[in-house]
C-alpha cells in the first residue's frame, strides 16, 4: 500500500477501506477473465500491483523448523494483503486458480471455487444466480 495511505490512527481507516477495496475489485477483474471474462486491463490491476509493491514479506522459523512466510512489522491491513496475495500465488502454482472465478451474475458478482468437472462453472450458486439468469435469458428469448 502507498505509504500516503497506510495510517496506524483512525484517520487512515477510511483511505485503507478504499484501498482494500480497490484491491478486491483488482481480483475481481482476475476471477472475471478465468470465467470467460475479458482480461482486466492495466487500469483493473493497479491497486493490487500497488499492494504487491508494498509488501514486504519476511521469513520465519516455528518452534518446530516450519518456514513460514510473515509479513514483517506491518499494520493489519498490508499483513491480510500480503497474505492474500501468497493465496493467489500459491493457487496458481498449485493449478487451483483458474478453478476460482466470479459470479457471471452482473448482481452479485461473489467469488467462488469452479468444482465442475468440466470447469464450465459460471454462477455461483445455480440454484439463485444461475436461475436467475437463465430465466432472464428464457424471458428475452420469448419477446
């Protein structure tokens, strides 16, 4: 996060919401493209680029030699950033991450985890946004 942003008082609260925000919606935009959608422009991915730039991640040993990977002194947001973003590497290495797509619903828009086996999942429930959106579709087909 952009050191003009990160507040440890509650003046930075409201600038940290937006800049989380403007994070989830990054992601969004990534999830959207592994659904079919368009890849997010260079525009869509700025804040988390932004939160990639500022993290500063630091190793550590358990009690037990377990590496870990930290977030060094860090205030509670760039910590939960930093450690969204190693989910979002560790998911594309491990080959999860096309699986994990936004809801084709333009209403609702939730993240979900594509667990078809033809990894043709578009909504993230069928039995709300699914059926919306194909009664939606029967009904413009009709008129």
């Amino acid at each position: 996060m952009p050191a003009d942003q990160h507040s440890s008082g509650s003046a930075g609260r409201p600038a940290e919401l937006d800049f989380a925000r403007r994070v989830r919606e990054s992601i969004r935009a990534i999830l959207a493209a592994n659904g079919g959608g368009p890849q997010p422009g260079p525009g869509e991915l700025h804040a988390l680029q932004a939160a990639a730039q500022a993290s500063r991640p630091a190793l550590q040993v358990g009690p037990f030699g377990q590496v870990r990977i930290g977030t060094g002194p860090a205030g509670p947001l760039q910590a939960g950033l930093v450690t969204l973003l190693l989910a979002i590497r560790d998911a594309q290495r491990d080959g999860t991450w096309p699986r994990l797509k936004a809801c084709g619903n333009p209403d609702c828009r939730w993240a979900f985890y594509d667990r078809s086996h033809s990894r043709a999942g578009a909504w993230c429930d069928m039995a709300t946004c699914g059926n919306r959106i194909k009664n939606r579709r029967l009904r413009q087909r009709r008129r």
